[in-house]
C-alpha cells in the first residue's frame, strides 16, 4: 500500500481529500501538514511515496518545495502531484516534467481522490485534460445516448467512464479488479449492485436512444434493437468517444485547450 502525504494550507479540502482517500484503502495516509518547511524537515524521517503539495503555502513557496523534491536522488523521490490555481501553466513550464499531474482548482475531493487512485496504477503524462471537462463531455455523451440520470446506474457509468478516460494504460484496467470496485466505492454500493445498475441503465438507454446515435457511437457491433452492449464494452467505447473529442478539441486551438484547463 503507497504511503501519500497532502500538504495544503486549505485545511478543509484536504481533510475532506484525506477522509475520501482513507476510505478507498488504497493509501496509508499520513497527517496533513500546512507548513512546506515543516514537509522538507520532516521527509526524510517519513518517507512518502506519494506528494500532493498546494504550489500556494505559507512561508515557503510551493514551487521551493518541489524544487527540493525534485532535487532528490531518484530511488528517494516520491511521486509528485501538485494543486494550483490561475496561471499554472507558467509554473509548470519550469517544473512540468517532474510533475506527474496538476489538479486545478477549485478541488472536488471525491474526484481527486479517484483520479490519484488510477494514475497511481502505472506512469501518467505530465499534463492532462482537466477532470472537469472530461466530465462535462462524459455527461453529455451519456444524454445524448438517453440513459435515465435519475438511476444510480447513470451515475456509477459516468463514474467509470471517467476513470478510464483518467487511466494512462486503459487496456491495463480490468472491469472486475479495477472498474467495477473502484466506482463502487465512490457510490457507496457493493460491486454486484454496481455491475447490476449498470446493466440496468444502459438498458433503459437502448429503449430510449435513436437507433442512429446508437449507431454512430457503436457501429454494427450490436443489433439496435435485439443486443445491449456489455458493461465492459459500452464504458470503454463511450470512453474512446470522448477521448477522441478530447483529442480534437486540443486541435482546435489553444483558447479551447485554456478553457478547459481552467474549468
């Protein structure tokens, strides 16, 4: 089990990060620190395999602190994730390439605690698309398919697209061991009533949607009005869709990509 560390002057969002990440039971989390001095003394004593700092602190500058991180022998540095605000792009132009991921503000704890979760599982980029607009794409992909937002399936889907869209090595995810207990955790169910409202929404969807939507995000594989396609496979071709938009949308110039950085 990685040993992670929050460092953040905003006590309430990172307890609240803290609360969910404990929780999920795939951190040992150790107590929240609010001094970055206090983090670079202390370090050494208790090693870390996983840093969130906030690059705004007290006393010593976010940024001095990953510097230092950084400045650690190889087999000593932990991974390193940082929480900041407007102009992060600048910051990242010094530092970018030691930085595993930036989460913007303002924080959803019960996002960020996934997100940490699955990139954890292997290397990630040094910047992604910000989760915010991942899930505004995932959202409208799941209404215009016509699953019904008012079942607990809707939720669990949009949950699990999510992850897969946030994972580095999709394929590398199992819908038994990874997906299906991952979201379930964050929707407080079991697996098998996540597995089993899932089925149920997508469904519900089948009855609703337009047989040529179901077509043009599922080709021929399935029959619109005979075949659902399986859990599996309704979340990882809807996953491939948005990240095909998201892909398109870094294309269409940087005004778009700032939008959704800052979203």
């Amino acid at each position: 089990m990685k040993t992670l560390r929050i460092v953040s002057a905003d006590m309430g969002t990172a307890e609240s990060l803290q609360t969910m990440l404990i929780r999920s039971k795939q951190f040992r989390v150790l107590p929240i620190l609010r001094d970055g001095r206090e983090l670079l003394e202390r370090y050494m004593e208790e090693r870390t395999d996983v840093l969130l700092i906030d690059l705004e602190l007290p006393g010593i500058d976010g940024l001095e602190i990953v510097e230092a991180v950084c400045a650690l022998p190889v087999l000593r540095r932990p991974l390193l994730f940082v929480m900041a605000g407007e102009g992060t792009a600048t910051v990242l132009e010094s530092v970018g390439d030691e930085i595993a991921y930036c989460f913007l503000k303002p924080l959803d704890p019960k996002k960020v605690a996934a997100q940490l979760y699955t990139l954890t599982r292997g290397e990630m980029p040094a910047v992604q698309p910000d989760y915010g607009y991942v899930e505004y794409l995932v959202t409208r992909t799941l209404f215009s398919l016509g699953v019904p937002p008012h079942l607990q399936g809707y939720h669990l889907l949009r949950e699990a697209i999510m992850l897969v869209n946030c994972a580095d090595h999709p394929a590398r995810l199992s819908i038994m061991k990874d997906i299906y207990p991952a979201t379930a955790r964050l929707c407080g169910t079991s697996v098998s009533m996540a597995e089993h409202a899932m089925r149920h929404a997508i469904e519900c969807a089948w009855m609703r949607a337009d047989i040529n939507t179901i077509q043009t995000f599922f080709g021929y594989t399935v029959e619109a009005h005979r075949d659902t396609p399986s859990n599996s496979a309704f979340i990882y071709m809807v996953a491939d869709r948005v990240r095909m938009r998201l892909d398109s949308s870094w294309g269409e110039g940087s005004s778009l990509r700032g939008e959704a950085l800052r979203a």
